[in-house]
C-alpha cells in the first residue's frame, strides 16, 4: 500500500493492537473493506477533478514542512471550515485524498519519520466552526484506516470555548493518540517546528499553502499517459504485481515456520517487486494533485506533465 515496504505497512497495524495477531488482522481486514465500500481506489484515480473546489481553496488542511524531530507537518486551520459551503461527501474525499497524498509523500527519503505532526490552529475560531461531524469521520479515518500516522498533535491558541468542544471529542481518541496531544501558544509552536519549517500564517518563513488548479496541460498529460499504456500492459504490471503479493506471503510463512532453503532474503526480494511494480502502476492508479504542483510530492511518474507553482 502506498509502494510502502510490506513489512512497515503491517507493523503499523500491529503496533495499533498493541501486538495481538488477531486483531491487527481484523484491522487489516476491515480497513480493506472500507477501502473498497468507500471508493478509495476511484478518488485517487480521479484525485481533485471531481471535489469541491472552493473548499480545496480554502487551504483548510495540508501537509507541508517537517518538525524538529523530522516528520512531515500537517497544517489545520479551524476558522477556515465553512459549514454553509460544504459538500459533506466531497469533504470526506478530500480528507481521504490528503491522507492518501501524505502516505506516499511520506515515502521520500528527506522524511526520518513516517509519522506527521499535525498542527491545529485555533486562532479566530468560534462555535460557528467545530464541525463534530467532520472531525468524529477525521478521527475515524485516522485511527482505524491509517494507523500510526500520528508523532504529534498540537493544538495552537485554544480559546476558552473549545474545551466544551474537547470533552466531546476526546472520548474518541484512543488513550495513546490522546497521550499526542500537546496544547501551545503561538510562541511555544517554534519548540517543536523550527520557523524555517512553519508557515507565514503561523509566524514562521515558509510560504503559505496555496491551492491551484490543474492547468489543462497537466490534465491531458495524465490523459496521454494513460493513453499510451496498453491493456496488455496494464495487465502484465497487475499480474506482476498480485505474483509478487503471492510471493512475499508465501515466503514469510515459509520464512515464519522455519522451512528449510527459504531464508529472510527471499522475502525482501519479493518486498522490493511489490514496491517496484506499485510504482510502474502509478500512471493508471492515481492522478498528480496540488501537492505534485507546490513541489512537496516529487512523483517521477509524473514529472514530464506537472508544472511547479
């Protein structure tokens, strides 16, 4: 998933059951299911075309910088959530795209960790702006679908009529995301992400997100490029791809039960095909977003047909 290696995938979700087989299974399990029911592998193919795009607009939510302690950040800004203009299903895609987005941005070897430090701002936020709804499918998404994601929340200049808000919300925190949460000031953000990582919004020297929308030379590059990749193709990679699944499998049972001539190696090798062929996928499983644009997701997949803003 995400052409992460295999191995760090499914530990993420043993670590989330703290350590019991069973249900990290369950986990695996059920978030494939979701995957599925909610159409996960469409939105990343049809990435920002179909959303709502005032909302993207608004740069309410995105990943960009790193902390102290190297992970990607994850920037929120509470007063930029507009429930008179949402689209509730739009709203939840793009909660799913952007988690997608990090998962393979994430993958870059400039990142030292491959969890992300989300930083909430609360400054200018009223009652007009907690959306339970919004931030109950946020949590949700987070906890049981992309577990382990989080290093560290902060949630900057709380106001006093967010603690009302809290209670409600931290009965769905597991007690180890709770353990996360750090509340700050604006001053006391610089202790955990240096200025030089911290958007101008927040007082920092990194220039402030900004959405734009696909030129029309990126969107008939992405148009050719599929284009240009045959069925008989397509099928090859796939089947290249679902061996190599069968492969890493097969081999750590083998490898588990302690078979004789199957060794770590094997395995790693079959780890190394699954990731490789993910990549040669790209193409016809996902489209470049904003992130491709700014320059934070450096994608080699995509880099003839994606112009830096």
């Amino acid at each position: 998933m995400h052409g992460e290696d295999p191995d760090v995938y499914v530990m993420r979700f043993l670590r989330a059951r703290k350590w019991v087989p069973e249900d990290a299974v369950n986990m695996l399990v059920n978030m494939l299911r979701w995957r599925a029911s909610f159409g996960v592998r469409q939105i990343l193919l049809e990435a920002e075309g179909p959303l709502h795009k005032s909302e993207m607009k608004r740069c309410q939510s995105y990943f960009c910088g790193t902390d102290k302690e190297g992970r990607i950040c994850c920037f929120v800004h509470a007063n930029r959530h507009n429930t008179s203009d949402l689209v509730r299903n739009l709203s939840e895609k793009l909660i799913v795209l952007t988690m997608e987005s990090a998962c393979m941005i994430l993958q870059q070897p400039e990142f030292k960790s491959t969890t992300a430090t989300m930083l909430v701002d609360l400054r200018d936020a009223g009652i007009q702006h907690q959306d339970s709804i919004a931030t109950r499918f946020m949590l949700n998404v987070m906890q049981n679908y992309y577990p382990e994601r989080l290093g560290r929340a902060l949630i900057i200049s709380a106001p006093w009529i967010f603690s009302g808000f809290w209670q409600l919300i931290k009965p769905w925190l597991d007690p180890v995301v709770q353990a996360k949460v750090v509340f700050v000031s604006r001053e006391e953000v610089s202790q955990y992400v240096d200025i030089s990582q911290t958007v101008k919004h927040l007082g920092g020297e990194m220039r402030d997100f900004v959405y734009t929308d696909a030129p029309e030379s990126e969107l008939n590059g992405i148009t050719k490029l599929r284009s240009e990749m045959s069925q008989t193709e397509r099928d090859d990679i796939w089947a290249s791809f679902k061996q190599g699944l069968d492969e890493y499998v097969a081999t750590t049972l083998a490898w588990c039960k302690g078979t004789d001539g199957v060794d770590n190696g094997a395995r790693l090798i079959a780890a190394k095909r699954i990731q490789s062929d993910y990549v040669r996928l790209t193409p016809i499983v996902r489209a470049p977003t904003n992130y491709h644009r700014m320059g934070i997701h450096r994608d080699e997949a995509f880099k003839s047909i994606v112009t830096l803003v």
